[in-house]
C-alpha cells in the first residue's frame, strides 16, 4: 500500500473508502427493498439503489479526472453497517417491527455517507478540485435528502410497529 503523504493522497484514499461504499450499498438495496412490507419503504429502497448507482458514476468520474482507479479499498465502516442491516432482515420480528429496524440500519447508512461526502466535499475544496466538488456536493444534497425521507417513513412506521399487537417475548413468558 503507498504511504499517504498529503491531502491529495487523503483525498483519494477517502474517495476510495467512498466507491467501495456505495458499491456494497448498491448490493444490500435490493435485499432491503425485498424485507420491507412497506410498499412505500420498499419503493424508497428502489429509488435510491437507482441514486446510488449514480453516485457511484459520479466518484468514477471524479477518479477518471485525477487518473486513478476507483478500486483498491474495502470500507468496512459500510461493510459492518451492512451487516447490521442484514440482521434486521433475519430477525423473528413482526412486519412493522422489522420495516422499523430497516430505517433505522438505513439511516445510519445515510448517516455514514453524509459525514463521509461532507468530509470528501471539503478536501475537494482546499485542493481546488471545482468540478469533483460540484459533484460531491451533489451527492451529499441526495444523501441529505434520502435521510429526511426516512424520517418521513419512520414517522407513520414506528407508530404502526408501537400498535402492533404485542405478542409475549421469551423475558416476559416468566
């Protein structure tokens, strides 16, 4: 691995961290929108797989303007966020409960992704890459976005999961 010498290197070494992201993201989409009974939440999966796809053009277009190669690093910050989500997905949960525990591994992918473009979107800025930071900033209005409408879903959702029927668990069947 090349030593990090300078922001550039930072630069790019964060970018990378950022496509392998959104590439793992563009994998775990679909099996989100498949575990959502939302239709609704299922849709917003969809739309932003469809998003996601475009952000990820967008950082091989930045790569491709600073002749580098998208590929070389695995973020495992998205790897474990992923993760997390997937055991959402295999819970024994009621529908409304685990369409609950979907926004919640969703938002904090979003969360993730807006520290990680704002912080990217700044480097670009110091090193006076205009057009990258156009496109990063782009990307972290999207990703703003995409976050308040999960909020927006888990707002009807999480009152659907708390009225659910209550069915005893293991700790109350003492």
């Amino acid at each position: 691995m090349p030593k990090i010498n300078n922001l550039r290197d930072v630069y790019i070494e964060q970018l990378k961290d950022l496509y392998s992201a959104e590439s793992q993201l563009i994998k775990a989409l679909p099996k989100m929108a498949k575990a959502a009974t939302s239709t609704d939440l299922a849709q917003g999966f969809e739309d932003h797989l469809e998003q996601t796809k475009g952000h990820a053009e967008r950082l091989e277009e930045i790569f491709e303007a600073l002749d580098e190669k998208p590929t070389g690093k695995k973020c495992k910050a998205m790897e474990g966020l992923i993760k997390e989500g997937a055991e959402a997905i295999e819970e024994d949960a009621s529908d409304e409960a685990r369409d609950a525990m979907l926004i919640a591994a969703a938002q904090r992918v979003e969360h993730y992704e807006i520290a990680a473009y704002g912080t990217v979107k700044t480097y670009a800025k110091l090193l006076g890459e205009d057009d990258a930071l156009e496109l990063l900033e782009e990307t972290l209005q999207e990703e703003v976005e995409t976050d308040e409408k999960l909020t927006e879903a888990a707002e009807s959702i999480n009152v659907e999961a708390e009225e659910a029927e209550e069915e005893p668990t293991a700790s109350s069947k003492r």
